[in-house]
C-alpha cells in the first residue's frame, strides 16, 4: 500500500512540475574554461525545473532492492552533482581543436594547454601536459588539481587522489580541490573521508551548489538524513530539498519518512504553480545562442513578469550546432512589491 501511494505521489508532482516546460531556477552548470570551477553565472536561472535524480520513476517502479542497504546512484543519477563536467565525445575526423605542445611552453602555458586538452575530452594529452607542468613547476596547485580531474576520469583512482592531495598540499583552503577529492572518495566508497574533505570546501565555500549537493549526498550515505535535507535545501531550495532526501530515504529503504518528505514536496510544488506566471517567449537561436527574443501576446500589466522572462530566455544556452527559432514558456514567480 505504502509503495503504491508514493507512486501516486510521484506520478501527480511531476505532472503539477511538468505542467509549463521550463521555470526559473537556480543551478550550477561548469564552465568550459574552468572544469572545477564555479559555473557561468549567466546561465544559473535557465534550467528546467524537473525532479533533482532522473531516476525518480525508476525507484518507485522498479523491483525490489534490498532494504537494508543503501544503494549509490547511477552515473546518470549523479551528473548533476559531480565535480568535472561530462564532455562530448570528439570524433577522429574531427578537425583538431587544440594547438600541439610547444617544447619552449613554460608551466603556465602548459597549464592552460592541459585544460582545453582536458575540456576537450583529450585524456591522455591532458595527461601527459599537466604532469610536465608540475614538473616544471612543483608548487603549480592547479595542475595538480587538474591531473586529479583527468585521472578521475580515466578511471585511476588512486592516481587521481595523490594528485589532489598533491594540490592540497600546496594550496590547503582550496575549496574545489577539496570538493574534487570529497567527490571522488564518495564516488569509490569511503563516505567518511568524503565527509571530512566537503565539510571543509563547504566551510570555505558556503553558496556553492554543487558542494553542498555532494555533502548531502555524503551525509545521506551516512544516514545524517537531517543535516542532507539542509544541505540539499541550501543548494536548490525546499522543493529540490524535499525530493532529494525523499529519493534517499527511499534507497535506503525508509518508504515512510520519504513518503512525508514527498507530500511537502508536492504541497511546495502546487503553491509555486499557483504563485507564477506563465509567458510565452518567442526566439531566434545562431550557433546555440539566443540572439533574438519577442514576448508573444504581450497583456496590460504584465510588463515586469514579461521582462523577467524575456531576461530569462535570453539566457538559455542550445549546443553551438543549434540554429532556428523555438517558442518557450517562461513561469516567472511573483514578484515582490516595489
């Protein structure tokens, strides 16, 4: 019976979510220049609001799991909260992007060589640069710093935590480097070690999102379901919270206390329906930016929601590939009186 009702609760929160296809929220996106960086801040109010863990249906739906285990989240499941973004692939007949080394390149150079290498999904090259930047300077923490991201990526996990200790060692306070090691000791298990290094980057960087999402997920594993509802809740607000320590508790088999993060869930969701606006945004898109945009169907009175979403679409980012005119539509939430 109990399954049987979050199903149902389930099903009715992502319709009251899903009702308009895109709202204005807060996230975190990685820049392209700065893997372990902050994102563009430009493009923190464009994402659509959806359930925080795309497997939201899968774990309502899916077979039996053993209860008394928490179970970590798939690749998928946790994209959106880990430190280095998920790259394209680049086709071998692709045009080169990247410059060859140069033998006379001095560390920094080498530095930046190695993160377009890395941003550009180059492994093996960023590899090979970054560790002749740290060689040719040792006390360079931000090569360290993006080794540990390459070989996280290709899977060596040990070699990628000497590297980030290495960056620590150099640069202590380094918030993202903390949250790179925190994330990676997460991602193979050792939840307590995790837990020690994202306290720290959290105390050091208390508004990042994707900090405070990795703690959380940390805690929860943990079973500091409190302190990963909190944390949840700082980094994407009560909705995003209560969804977040719902689909926890519900992997580790706590159905009931999911159950009521769930209902506030969707009592939180139905109010900022209520309290939105809903405006049509009309658009041209050239090469993945918007360079045209038109409310259509403009009312008398409306002219601030209608500002606040035409500022909100000029903002959406398309792949660079895309081109064409699309139609949105925006809900804005109420706005304060002035």
């Amino acid at each position: 019976m109990l399954r049987r009702t979050l199903i149902v609760l389930s099903l009715t929160l992502i319709f009251v979510i899903g009702y308009e296809p895109l709202r204005s929220v807060h996230s975190i996106v990685m820049s392209k220049a700065e893997l372990v960086m902050l994102e563009k801040q430009d493009n923190a109010v464009v994402r659509v609001l959806k359930t925080p863990f795309k497997a939201i249906g899968r774990i309502f739906g899916r077979g039996k799991k053993d209860d008394n285990k928490v179970q970590r989240l798939s690749e998928k499941d946790v994209k959106k909260f880990e430190t280095a973004k998920v790259t394209r692939t680049v086709d071998a007949t692709s045009a080169p992007t990247v410059a060859p080394s140069n033998v006379d390149m001095g560390a920094q150079e080498r530095l930046e060589h190695g993160r377009v290498l890395l941003d550009e999904g180059n492994l093996n090259e960023a590899i090979a640069e970054l560790s002749l930047a740290t060689t040719t300077d040792p006390t360079l923490a931000e090569a360290y710093n993006l080794l540990g991201v390459a070989y996280h990526r290709k899977g060596l996990v040990e070699m990628a935590r000497r590297s980030f200790e290495g960056s620590l060692k150099i640069d202590k306070k380094n918030a993202q480097t903390l949250n790179n090691l925190g994330y990676l000791l997460y991602s193979n298990g050792d939840y307590k070690g995790a837990l020690d290094r994202l306290k720290k980057a959290a105390r050091l960087a208390p508004d990042d999102a994707r900090i405070l999402n990795n703690l959380a997920l940390a805690q929860s594993q943990l079973g500091k379901f409190d302190d990963a509802y909190k944390n949840f809740a700082r980094a994407g607000g009560e909705l995003n919270g209560r969804l977040n320590i719902a689909n926890r508790l519900e992997l580790a088999g706590r159905s009931e206390e999911a159950l009521k993060h769930y209902e506030v869930a969707r009592a939180v969701a139905a109010g900022q329906q209520a309290n939105s606006m809903a405006v049509t945004v009309a658009m041209e898109i050239t090469n993945g930016r918007v360079t045209y945009a038109a409310v259509e169907n403009r009312r008398p009175g409306m002219e601030a929601y209608e500002a606040s979403a035409l500022r909100i679409a000029r903002q959406r980012r398309y792949p660079s590939d895309k081109n064409g005119q699309e139609s949105i539509v925006v809900r804005v939430s109420s706005l304060p009186a002035s």
